[in-house]
C-alpha cells in the first residue's frame, strides 16, 4: 500500500470508526493532443499522471451512503441509495464535489448492480479546474470500487462508460469519453491512442526520459468547469455542423469535404468545425511520429494544435497563451493549452537541459503580468486505476 493510501486507511478509521474494505485510486491525465474531439466521434491522445484520487470505501447495511472528503471545508453528505436520481438537487455548494461519486453509484444502479450501503472517504491530488480531469478520477476510483465490492466483474470499457453516464447524465457535463478512458484504460510509459468512434484503444509508446525529454504542466491557477456555458455552446456549435454538413459526426468530415463545404457554415460554426477536422488529423500524425521513434518531431503539431484551440474553437485564454508563447520562446518544441480550456493548463515538451530555463521564464511573464505565480512540473505517464489496498 502506498504511503498516500496508508494515510487515507488512517483517517478512515478515525472518522467512520471502523476498517475501510479497501482503497481504491484512478488517475488524473494530461491530453498529448486531440482537444474536444472525443465528444465528436474523433481521435485524442491521453495519458494517465501520477497524481490520484483515491477512496478508501466500506461496505454498510443501512440503505444510505455517507460520503466525505478530506477537502477543506467539505461537510459530509448523505444520501438513501434507493431515492437517487439524476435529479437530485442535494450536492449543491460546498456538496458538490460528491456529485461525481453518487453519480457513478447511480449509474451502477441503472445496471441492477447496487450495494446496501456504503461509507466513503475521498482524496485527490489531481489539481481541481487545472483541466487535469480531476473530476474523472474521483468518477473512476470509485468505480472499481464498487466493481470490486459488488462483484460486479464488469470490464474497463464499460465502466468507462458508467463514469461517462455520471457524468454527463447525473453532474450534467457534456463531456465525451476521454478523461475517463484514459483514467481507466491507460499504462505506465505510454500514451492512448483513442478513437472515440468505435472506443478502440492502442498503447503508444512515450518514453521521454530516453529522448532526454520532459513534458512540463504549466497550470495557470485559472480554474474552470466542464459544467460551463463555453464548454456546452462548443458542443452545440459542433451538432448544429453535423447538421449543416448532414453527417452523423464530424470525424466524417475529411480535410477534403471541409474545404468543398465549409461555405455552407457560418463563421463562427466554420471555425469550430475546421478545428475538429485539422484536430483529428493532428492526432493521427503524432501517433505516427511516435510509433516510428520521433517523439522529439512532434513539437510543431502541439504548438498547431494551440493555435487551432485559440483562434478556431476560441477556448484559450491571455495565461494559456502567454505560457504557450513564452515556452516556446525559451526552447520548447512544442507547447499547447490541455483540457477542456477557458483556464486550466498548458503543456510544454521541452529537452531536459531547459526544463528550468522555461519553467523560469514563464513564472517571470506571469509576475510581469501581475497574474498568480503558475505551478509548473513534469509529468509522466503513469498507471491507470485500481485496488491499493
């Protein structure tokens, strides 16, 4: 068991009064590149990080689950199992972190597959708003949990697609699969090539230490939430060009439809759509370069994908540009805003030999700025979820 699990199998004991069944963690990731195409039948390129939600989780015979965080401030929830629906309005203010945890027990219900009562005690250390998915990793620490304790038996890709259901149909997020994906599915020293049409999945190698290589995560302290206006009209944006296209998703657009067609889209709906089709394409072109050992060539494709999410799918913001800008400036091959965008981070793949030049150089611009000193850090792909102890 690892040291964060031991402690959290502490404070379980000191606050339920008895032994948690087990702990059980999943990761969050950082998205390589293939930004807002999941929910658009596309591709994207994740990876898990070593930063975890983890859950130490008991099993009761009262009918209720009590759920409690470690996070500041956070009061305990309870709530009767068999009065849960996607319409409960209970997880509201300083509860609304339990939402991702009931929704996934909710979806487990859909299935028949219920428990009779459970305790639970969260931590994460996924940075919240970083656009780090920490909502997907408490979503699938506590889905192989209950997996676990039911006996459920049920396989990765449908549990992706229990935390899926949580949290579009319960929070209310319409978010494709891929934060849970690569939470569930991923490998250590790998990426995961997904395509999010058929859900097919593919480990890409992503050695960067061999490459003398790092990745820097340049979190701008500006939070943000998949549950937002920005985040839903980009996904309205995207059906209204289905329709206007007549495909069924845009992954059916090829670059040479695009350019025949986009006449018919008005602009603002153009650009969204340019950048789902030249975004799918990024992806596959990275995965390419990997596959053939070229991990330090696809710099240029990050950065092209920066600038697509900036100026046709409009989701950066002036602290993502500024850490895109000023990285490459100082010796980045590459930089781009990751996640959901409106705040979160930025990534840098950056020789290891200037991993502190930059680092340097982006926490000048933001105090030059009068912006909030970033965290920045290397990040490495790392294992997907399961049972610590």
């Amino acid at each position: 068991m690892s040291a964060a699990a031991t402690t959290l199998d502490a404070e379980f004991q000191n606050r339920f009064g008895a032994d948690a069944d087990g702990i059980w963690s999943a990761p969050g990731r950082v998205n390589l590149i293939g930004e807002h195409t999941d929910y658009n039948a596309g591709f994207a390129l994740p990876f898990a990080i070593t930063a975890r939600a983890r859950v130490a989780v008991r099993v009761t015979h009262g009918g209720e689950a009590v759920l409690e965080s470690t996070f500041a401030g956070a009061a305990p929830v309870r709530v009767r199992l068999d009065e849960l629906t996607a319409e409960d309005t209970g997880f509201s203010g300083d509860g609304g972190w339990a939402r991702y945890l009931a929704g996934v027990v909710w979806a487990f219900a859909r299935r028949g597959i219920t428990l009779p009562g459970l305790d639970v005690l969260l931590h994460s250390d996924v940075p919240v708003g970083a656009g780090l998915s920490s909502s997907a990793a408490v979503e699938c620490a506590i889905a192989v949990a209950v997996n676990d304790l039911a006996g459920a038996g049920l396989d990765r890709p449908e549990l992706v697609q229990i935390c899926h259901e949580a949290e579009n149909d319960f929070v209310g997020a319409p978010t494709g699969i891929l934060d849970q994906s690569a939470s569930l599915l991923a490998t250590a020293g790998s990426g995961l090539f997904l395509d999010c049409l058929d859900r097919s999945t593919r480990q890409v190698p992503l050695d960067l230490a061999a490459r003398d290589l790092v990745l820097l995560v340049i979190d701008t302290r500006v939070t943000h939430a998949h549950e937002s206006g920005g985040y839903r009209d980009r996904v309205a944006s995207c059906r209204l060009g289905e329709r206007v296209l007549e495909v069924s998703s845009l992954r059916e657009v090829s670059a040479q439809d695009f350019a025949e067609r986009a006449h018919l889209l008005d602009p603002e709906t153009r650009r969204r759509v340019r950048h789902v089709v030249t975004e799918n394409a990024r992806v596959q072109d990275v995965v390419a370069l990997l596959d053939a050992g070229r991990l330090e060539d696809i710099g240029p494709l990050l950065t092209a994908s920066h600038v697509s999410m900036r100026d046709d799918y409009e989701i950066s913001s002036p602290e993502l540009d500024a850490a895109v800008d000023t990285a490459l400036a100082h010796g980045a091959l590459g930089a781009r805003m990751t996640g959901g965008g409106f705040g979160g981070s930025a990534i840098a793949l950056v020789p290891i030999a200037l991993a502190e030049t930059v680092s340097t150089a982006v926490s000048a611009a933001f105090e030059r700025s009068g912006w909030a000193s970033p965290h920045i850090y290397a990040v490495v792909p790392g294992p997907g979820a399961g049972r610590e102890g």
